[in-house]
C-alpha cells in the first residue's frame, strides 16, 4: 500500500513538472497570423471597460483586437518596449506591451503619433492591457 502511494505521488510529481516545462518554453504567441476579433479606438474600449468591467471581461479578454489611438507614453528596454495609448479619460489609458525577439528590430511611434496596434487583451487593472502586441499601421 505505502509503495502504491509513493509511485503514484511520483508520477503526479513528474506530470506537474512536464507540464510546467511545457508552458515555459511555450514560444512568443504571434498575432500577427491572427484576425483581429474586433477592431475598435483607445477611447472606446476603455470607456467599455470603465463601464462594464465584467461584461467587457467576457467581450474582450483573451482576443485579439485591432485598436486606434493616439501614442501619450513610451518605455523600451533590451527586450520589452510598452506603448501607451491614451483613453481620454485620466483614470486610465490602454496599455500595450511588446516582447523584443533578439534578431527583431520594431520602429517605435513618436509621442501623440497615431498608430493602430493589435495584441491580446489580458483584461482591466487601472489600464486595459494587451500583450504580445505588434504595430499594425
């Protein structure tokens, strides 16, 4: 009886630790092969957000969106670059973050330039953000 317990807390051991393995060498998600499920401006899908968190929750979080708006911040390192984009509101604004592959090179906008940015919305914390996200036009 005492062996059974023991192979089996070892096989669940080494599926936990497979399955962890599998999710972090899970490559960068590329969006860029992905149809945007909506596309839409900053203002507007904050002001979704702002009004409905939970509705919007189900609308919008994990698809890819298409969103317009005008550039209010930018803050690159070697490997991240985010690039705010303003809401109208002064509570927040939406949050885009970009993940800079070593042999990729990204044009960062110009403050108060327009740009369309697509990425996955993870959801509303203070600032809608989107991830793995890449400028469009």
């Amino acid at each position: 009886m005492r062996k059974k317990i023991i192979l089996s807390l070892v096989a669940i051991i080494m599926l936990l630790v497979s399955w962890a393995i599998y999710n972090f060498r899970k490559p960068h998600t590329n969006v860029a092969s992905i149809k945007a499920a909506k596309s839409l401006t900053a203002e507007e899908l904050y002001k979704q957000f702002e009004e409905n968190e939970n509705i919007a929750n189900k609308i919008f979080v994990d698809k890819v969106l298409e969103v317009k708006g005008s550039v209010i911040a930018i803050e690159h390192t070697d490997s991240t670059a985010n690039i705010q984009l303003g809401s109208g509101q002064q509570t927040g604004d939406i949050n885009c973050s970009f993940v800079l592959l070593k042999d990729e090179s990204i044009k960062l906008p110009s403050k108060k330039d327009q740009v369309i940015i697509k990425g996955r919305c993870t959801g509303y914390l203070v600032d809608v953000n989107l991830v793995d996200c890449m400028i469009e036009k």
